[in-house]
C-alpha cells in the first residue's frame, strides 16, 4: 500500500491521504478521557481539589478554627482574615476550609453507607418475593415522609454528632437506593443470560454475585453520587437549623447558620460557606451526570 | 454422550406429555388472582436422539413458553417432561441440577444472552465450572476447543462480548450452549434477530454440529424457510396447542391442517414469477387469557363449520404420518363460498 508507482500518463497522483487529513491530535490517555468525558473530568479534578483542601486543612494558612477572638470581631475580609472574622472573632476562612471537613466526611459516608445498604435490601428484596412484600411497604412508608423531616426526627432522638447525622441522612435515604437496585434487579434476573446462567446450572448465589451485582452497580455508582451532593446539602440544612453537627465543629451549615443573624450587615459570614458548598454539590454532581452517561452501556463503547 | 444409566432402547431423548404452563394474572387491590394465561395449554411431543424438532407458529402462540418449561426456568401446571424416560418436571432444584446439563439454551437476542461485564472465557466456562468437568489448564483447553468448534479464533477468549457482532454473539452462546457436553440444545429464535447471511452461517453451523456430535435440537422459530432447511420434523402450535405435526417433507408439501396452510402461504418465494394463493387470515389472534371454545383456530378458520365451534379436535393421525388437530378428514382446497361471504361480511 506505502509503495508509490509513478502515475500513467495524464495523470497526476492523488495527494496521500495523511497530507489531505488535519493532523491527528496525539493524546496521552488521561487526556483522552477528559476529552471523552469532559465532565467527569472537571467534575473529579474539583471534587479530589476540594477533599485535597479538606485532607491539608492544618497547611493552608489556616489557624485555628475555633479560637476565639472577641477584640477582632466581624471584621470584613482584608489580607489578615481572607474572608473577615465572625461575631466571635473566629477566622472565617479557617472555618470554611475547615468545615469543608464534615461536608465531604458526611456526604461521601453517606452516599457509601446508603448505597450499600440499599444495594443490599435490594439484591435481597428483588429476589425473594415474600422479602419483597414486606420490605418495600416500609420503604414505601419511610418514603412518603420528606427525607429531610425524616432526618430532623432522627436527629431529635440522639444527640448531635457527625456518625449521627450521618446515620439519620442515610435512613432517610436508603429508601431511594433499594428501590433503584430493586427495579435494576427486577429486569435483570428476566434477561437472557441470567436464564441462561440458570440453564447452565448456575447456583442461585453466585448468580447474584456474577451476572447481578456487576450489572447493577453502574447505576448504584451514580445514584451515590447524587447521594452524596445531596447529604451535603442535607447536612447544611441539618446544622443551619441547628439540628446537626455540634457548633464546636465548624460546618458549612453552621458557619451560616451563626452568620444569619448578621446577614444584612456583614453578608461575607454567610456568603463564602455557601458559595463553597454551591461547588462542592455542582462538582459532585457534574461527576454524577459524567459517570451516568459513561456508565450507561448503550454509550460506553462508542468509537 | 450421555454417560448416565443407558435408558431402553428406541426411547426418544425428549418427552413431553400434556406440558400445561398457565401464568396467573395478578390484580386488584390485594393482589388476587384475577384470571390466567394460557400460555401453553396441553402440548405433548417427543425428539429423538440426534432429531432436530422445530416449534413453528406465530408470537405469542407458547412456543417459547414450551422451551423454558423443558429448561425448567419456571414450573410447569400440568403434564409431564421427561428426558432419556426420566420425568424431570418434578425434580427439586438440587436433583435437576446434574441433569441441566444435558440441556442447554440459546436465546434469540444475541446482545442480551451474554452478560456484558464477562469475558468470553468466563462466560464459556461457567457451566464447565458449575458442573466440575474442568479447570486449570484443561479448562482453557476445553474453551479453546469449543472456540474452534463454533469458528472463533482462540484468543476470543480473553475479550468482551460487544466486541463481537451478532453473529459472533450467537455463535458465542452456541459455544456456552455446548460447553457441558449437552445432549439438547433449545433455539429459542436462535436465528430470528439475525442478518439473512449470518443467519445461514449459524444455521449451517448448528447443523454441522449436529452431525458431528449428534446433538438434538429443539429448534423454536417462526422462519418457515428457515425451519424446512434444517428440521426433521415440525410441529405448528397455535394458540397454546398443537395443531400438526409431520416430518419436514410431509409437512411441507401437503400440510393438513388449515392453519399450517395459511402459514405456508405466508412464507416469502424468492421467485417474483412464481404465482400462488395465499390464503390471508382474518382478525388477530384471540388472548391466550380467554381462548375460544372448540377449536381454538374456529374464529379464523375458512373452512369452520358448527362442531368446531363446541368439540375441541385432538391430534390425530390423518394418513402420511401427520398427526392434526382438526375435525376435517380431507381438508378442501378452495373455501366454501357460504364461509367466503361470511369473512367478508364480518
């Protein structure tokens, strides 16, 4: 194919194909998927920058997030307090990077402990009828109440703590999951190669744990990670109204919640928490959207 | 092949006596039964060893239904399955197990039959795993092995199934199908969702393998052209029954039952001169939920007439080996004007 022959008479010879064609781009492989999934990549380059930021809390020119300072009070931002002091002379700035802390502890252990909970009741519940009955009642009962309502009562049985709040968002949150896992479960076990598994004298466990569990995991993967933005969010609300993380540990929710009541005279108390958090939950869930679309089957292997 | 205890001489492999499989229909506040599905109501028929069996009949009719009742993926209502004269059809899960071996599967979609996080080698070999026949080396011989059998290079085995086309696919879960040394094998549409030259690729696979390891075939399709190319014998099922059955050439040539008929004349000649009847039934297939009295092809049948509407017709022989489920001895060629008018008025 390479070997040239000179042309015959009266014609010239096609141009080659590879002078015609614009140079191909000679990508690294990390650079090829951001190409591919440019919103995973944005997404998880934002996410790992803001748990870096929560992982060196103590280098970033930080001190310390609960010393207080009552001569230095609601100072404004200025080169010494990056984002000004609160009512009682805290650094703002240390307490937002900080606080970045329990957003991501609680959003990513939520998002972990509901997803496999719900993963599991629905793997069990998507298989065993009578399971199934009884189950999905409750989870259609916890369901019917608000997921946030259902937190502040958890939380208004124990006392505040991170594991608590933790433990009430994912409650309040399994119901989703498992309804998810048991829906995706419900298609599977109807599929051909599930029969074809039982044809071929597949035990019911294993089943489940080769031709089940990989294919539900996709969409369990991306449910998780709207968890996760959305444990945020939930956590905010929680210590905003006070029902949440314990005002000694500094959390996006009550820097703001503390910042309220001076909202209107000194707004930045309120503003860098928040504006933090916006981020925080638009990069989770771009992540989420990019891993849906990657995810998904019908799109994974397009050329 | 089959290294159980030798059964009687001149027993068919496959038996299948009076197969009922009805499907309750749940409704209601509460979940109650509210009515069944019919979906296979009374069917016998018999393979034997090395025979291909071809279930022909249009969607919905149960031909499925009998392949996965003979799968035992779900329980049966009625009747009995038995394999080598072994019932089989009451067997616990635990004691089918051995025996699920000596039947395999393969599935009319090609994309959905392979699971898409497994490789080829593990799905292959699953079955040779599940039954202890191999493992190690040998178990990557014997993958090797059935990769050669179905055409497919070797190293195939170490790649995704969507990294292979339809054909390639099916050609794959005949592979999965042959793996444990089965006996039959059910097409469940095997070739339906395929390309018309790949179709007669793996049909003509199928039918090598058939002559080299002596495999039955239990083979489900509504492809008449397809069927007459490589079965030995047809059963037509309308309707949850079986309306006739004959061998290929019988069947084929002179079919008896008016059903088998019509669904002869609607199988496309490649031959634009050729001029036929066709015989252009009316009305739809009535549900399965709440099937006619009598005989069930009564509401479509040219050639009805009072008794078909109240006495059910059973298989019967009706000379040539036929065996049709139909109250007409000889059945006409030409409709009778009096039902003519009648189709046309309804």
């Amino acid at each position: 194919m390479s070997t040239t022959t000179l042309p015959p008479d009266g014609f010239t010879p096609a141009p080659k194909l590879a002078d015609v064609l614009p140079p191909r781009k000679e990508r690294s492989k990390l650079g090829m998927f951001a190409y591919r999934h440019p919103t995973i990549a944005v997404g998880g380059f934002m996410v790992s920058l803001f748990v870096l930021m929560a992982i060196f809390a103590p280098l970033l020119w930080t001190v310390d997030p609960t010393a207080l300072a009552p001569a230095r009070r609601t100072r404004p931002p200025s080169e010494l307090y990056w984002f000004g002091t609160d009512m009682l002379g805290r650094d703002v700035y240390s307490r937002v990077v900080y606080g970045a802390r329990i957003s991501l502890i609680v959003g990513f252990g939520v998002a972990i402990c509901a997803a496999s909970i719900g993963l599991f009741i629905g793997l069990i519940s998507g298989f065993i009828r009578a399971v199934d009955a009884v189950v999905m009642r409750i989870m259609d009962g916890m369901m019917s109440i608000p997921s946030i309502l259902l937190a502040i009562a958890m939380m208004a049985l124990t006392r505040a703590s991170v594991e608590n709040v933790i433990i009430a968002i994912t409650i309040a949150d399994v119901p989703r999951v498992s309804r998810l896992v048991r829906g995706v479960v419900l298609t599977l076990r109807e599929q051909p190669y599930v029969e074809a598994a039982i044809a071929a004298g597949t035990r019911t466990p294993m089943i489940i744990i080769k031709h089940i569990l990989p294919n539900t995991l996709a969409p369990v993967i991306v449910q998780a990670t709207f968890l996760c933005a959305s444990a945020m969010i939930a956590e905010a609300t929680l210590s905003f109204i006070g029902a949440g993380t314990p005002p000694i540990i500094p959390s996006w929710g009550n820097i703001m919640a503390e910042g309220r009541a001076l909202w209107q005279v000194k707004p930045y108390i309120v503003f860098f928490p928040a504006v933090f958090l916006s981020i925080t939950v638009l990069s989770v869930n771009l992540l989420g959207d990019g891993l849906r679309d990657a995810l998904d089957p019908r799109m994974a292997k397009r050329i | 092949m089959s290294n159980s205890q030798t059964p009687a001489p001149g027993t068919p492999l496959l038996e299948v006596k009076g197969l009922k499989k009805h499907f309750p229909i749940h409704g209601g506040i509460l979940g109650g039964k509210t009515g069944n599905v019919f979906a296979v109501d009374g069917v016998s028929f018999d393979i034997k060893r090395g025979e291909t069996l071809s279930l022909v009949g249009e969607s919905g009719c149960g031909k499925s239904t009998v392949g996965k009742a003979v799968l035992r993926l779900y329980p049966i209502t009625d009747g009995e399955v038995l394999l080598d004269g072994r019932r089989i059809d009451n067997l616990s899960a635990g004691e089918l197990r051995p025996l699920r071996k000596r039947i395999q599967v393969v599935f009319q979609d090609p994309f959905s039959s392979l699971n898409p996080r497994q490789k080829l080698r593990d799905i292959i070999a699953e079955p040779i795993i599940n039954f202890g026949l191999a493992s190690g080396s040998e178990l990557d011989d014997r993958v090797g092995d059935l990769l050669d059998k179905v055409r497919l290079p070797r190293d195939a085995m170490y790649r995704y199934p969507h990294e292979f086309s339809g054909g390639q696919r099916q050609r794959i879960a005949i592979a999965r199908a042959l793996a444990p040394g089965s006996d039959l094998i059910i097409c469940d549409e095997a070739v339906s969702a395929l390309d018309v030259s790949v179709k007669a690729q793996i049909v003509n696979l199928l039918s090598d393998l058939q002559d080299e390891l002596g495999l039955t075939l239990l083979f489900i399709s509504h492809d008449l052209a397809i069927v007459e190319h490589l079965t030995h014998r047809v059963a037509v099922m309308y309707l949850g029954k079986m309306v006739e059955m004959a061998d290929r050439k019988t069947l084929f040539s002179t079919p008896h039952h008016p059903y088998t008929r019509a669904l002869l004349s609607a199988v496309p000649v490649p031959d634009p001169t050729v001029k036929r009847q066709r015989i252009i039934l009316r009305g739809d297939v009535p549900s399965p939920i709440n099937p006619p009295s009598g005989c069930r092809f009564h509401t479509r049948c040219p050639f009805v007439f009072d008794r078909c509407k109240v006495d059910e017709p059973q298989l019967r022989d009706v000379g040539m080996g036929r065996m049709s489920a139909c109250h007409l001895d000889v059945v006409p060629d030409t409709v009778p004007e009096a039902n003519r008018q009648a189709a046309v008025a309804a």
